[in-house]
C-alpha cells in the first residue's frame, strides 16, 4: 500500500511541477486553465499537491532503508 501512494504522490508533484513550469516560462496555468482559475476543484487540486510535496518529505528517511531489487 505504502508503495501505491507512494507512486501515487510522486506523479501528483511531477504534475503540479509541470503546472509551474508553464506558469514560469509562459505565464500559462494549466490547473487554472482546465478547472477554473478561482474554482473549488483548483484549490482542491492545489492542495493535493502541496500534501503529496509534504508526504514526499518522507522519501529522505527511506531511501537507504529498503533493500534494492
């Protein structure tokens, strides 16, 4: 399970980097432009990656903690 969210997060926060990627070179939200720029879901959107950013914290103390594959 932890593995799921895990991955989980991970793409979360790759979107939400992508997002300001487009926002820092050509001024363009793409979050704001699909759900609404001052819409629920946006903020709901926005929260979730900042929790996944948070949780992903986690990854420092785990990464020499598991045995490779």
């Amino acid at each position: 399970m932890s593995r799921c969210l895990d991955y989980t997060a991970l793409i979360t926060v790759i979107i939400g980097a992508l997002n300001w990627g487009l926002i820092g070179i050509f001024n363009f939200n793409l979050v704001g432009f699909l759900f609404g720029y001052t819409s629920w879901l946006s903020r709901i959107i926005y929260i979730l990656v900042a929790v996944c950013g948070l949780y992903l914290f986690t990854f420092f103390g785990r990464t020499g903690a598991e045995p490779q594959d």
